[in-house]
C-alpha cells in the first residue's frame, strides 16, 4: 500500500504544473496507441529497421507502435507530417541522415528546422556504404583505385543513386579526401546504377551495402572497402576507406528517432530505454545486421551530439565541393 501511495505521490507532483495540454501525462505513459511515422516507404530500407522495432517495443510499451510510412519528397513529407501532430509523445518520428543532415545542408529553403523543431530520442543504427568496382577494372584496394583516378583523371566513371545524395557526396568526398577526380554519373536511385555497372556502362560504384552484397557475393562487382570508421562486424574482411590511407574518413547513412520539440522528456527518455533493450534482442540485431546495417542505440543526449556533428560534416562537404540543389 506504501508502495501504491508513493508512485501515486510521484506522479502527481510529476503532474503538477504542466499546463491543460499536458493533461494526458497524469496518467501512466503511454495509456494508448503511439504513431511511428517513417520518413520512407513500406518495405525500403528505412521501413525493413523500423518494423522489428516497432513490433518489440509494442510488447515492452503494452501499447501498439503503429508504422506510418510517408515516402518520397526527400522526406519532407514525413517531417511535415510530424510537425503537424501535437508534441504529446503520441507519435514519434523514424528518421535518417538524408532527411535530417544532408538535406539541411543542401537546400537553404526548408519547411523545417531538424534542431529547432525535433528532439532527439536515440540512434538506431548506421549503415554504411560501400566501395565497389567492376571486374574489369585492374584494382583491389582503395590505394590502386587512387592510383589509376590519377593517372586518368576524369576517365573512371562512378555510379551513384543521384545527385544531392549520401552516395553523391561521398564520391565528392573521396575525390577531395585523395586528390582525385572521379566522375559522378547519377542515376534514379540504386538498382539502376547497379544494373549498369554491373554491366560495365559504369566502372565502379558507391551505394548502401545491401544493395551491392548479392552482386559481391556472385562475384559480379568486387568490394574495394567501407565507409564507416571501423570494419562492419558482419563483414570484417572489408576494410575501411579510412585504414586504405585515409583516416578520419567515415560517410554512413543513419537511422533514428526523434520527437517534436516539447514533448515531454518522460516520453523521450522512456523510449531511449526501450530502444535500448529492443536493439539488445537477439532478433531485432540479427535483422539488422542481415540488412547490412550495425546497432547503434545511444540515448538523447549522444543522439543530438551526433546529429550535430554529422549536419556540419554535410555543410562541409557540401560548401567545398560546390555543390547546388534547387
């Protein structure tokens, strides 16, 4: 009974003085259905992360996460869905770098702000892109490739899912990191730069792993290295761009949570934690890291360093490389 009295005591001191629009949070959170909307479309890649998710953290909350999936428009219309919801920890927001760094960077004219107007919740995970070539091309590490760019500057033809984005401005990135002049050859997303430079219209390629491990595996594009900073644990026998001779080098498309700004930090922290443990599930990591993806849960405040350190990466890249998006 003392134990009954004393969360009730909590609680409403909790309660207390947060305004009529809190009023819901006089009740234990969360007392009903949340919205996970993501910033993709059902079955893409941000979609096939969030799911299992979604699906655990419905048990550990007694509370369905129901995935809401708001494609296209470089996720503008998923951020705008969100911000049109009230800040009550009810609907939350399953988001990416592409969305939420690099487009920032890219367009001076957005209809949001990601630091003004969201409240990081937790990492997810990161996946990395990876460096492949045609076998065609006589090189076996990130070191002969900068050799032969030099030799032919402007002459190797580099596949990308488009301009403007992650894969593009890693290119730019790599060509300024060595010194070199690869040349960007965009296409309407990645299996189309797949297709054809699998089929030698293009000499080599840089795009999410999993959509170049079954042409790896067939031996049809041979794997030169990884972007992010340390091997993939799935696939340590690839190196990294940054021990090829490169350090510091590190380009990977995340995948995380955030809230509108003033939602209530019990809501924030709760979900943190139950992030946590779904990515500790032996299910949910495997998942993951099926889909070429590494587990990378690390709570608000590490979040909101992270975020802010990867927008001014972007910034970077995007200022020196001279790059224009309208």
């Amino acid at each position: 009974m003392k134990t009954v009295l004393l969360r009730f005591g909590v609680l409403s001191i909790a309660c207390f003085g947060l305004g009529a629009g809190s009023a819901a949070w006089c009740q234990v959170y969360p007392s009903k259905p949340i919205r996970l909307i993501v910033a993709g479309p059902a079955a893409g890649g941000a979609d096939v992360l969030a799911r299992p998710i979604a699906h655990k953290l419905s048990e550990s909350f007694g509370q369905q996460v129901v995935v809401d999936n708001r494609g296209g428009g470089g996720g503008i219309p998923a951020t705008q869905a969100v911000l049109a919801t009230n800040p009550d920890g009810y609907t939350m927001f399953f988001a990416n770098a592409i969305n939420m760094s690099i487009a920032p960077a890219l367009r001076a004219k957005l209809p949001f702000d990601p630091v003004r107007d969201f409240s990081p919740v937790t990492l997810v995970a990161t996946t990395p892109l990876m460096v492949a070539v045609h076998p065609s091309l006589p090189v076996k590490s990130v070191k002969e490739l900068v050799v032969l760019a030099k030799a032919r500057p402007g002459q190797v033809l580099c596949a990308s899912n488009g301009e403007g984005t992650i894969q593009h401005l890693t290119i730019e990135m790599l060509n300024r990191a060595a010194g070199i002049s690869l040349l960007h050859v965009p296409y309407k997303g990645g299996t189309p730069a797949v297709i054809d430079t699998v089929g030698g219209q293009t000499q080599m390629i840089i795009t999410a792993v999993p959509t170049l491990l079954s042409q790896v595996r067939a031996s049809r594009l041979r794997a030169l290295a990884v972007t992010s900073s340390q091997r993939m644990l799935s696939m340590r026998e690839i190196p990294t761009v940054a021990e090829s001779g490169f350090p510091g080098f590190e380009s990977v498309q995340w995948y995380g949570i955030f809230a509108r700004t003033k939602t209530p930090a019990t809501a924030i922290e709760r979900w943190a934690s139950e992030v946590h443990k779904a990515m500790e599930s032996p299910s949910v990591k495997t998942g993951l890291m099926q889909e070429g993806a590494e587990p990378a849960a690390n709570g608000p405040h590490a979040f909101a360093e992270f975020h802010r350190v990867d927008i001014a990466k972007w910034q970077k890249v995007v200022r020196e490389s001279n790059i224009v998006m309208e």
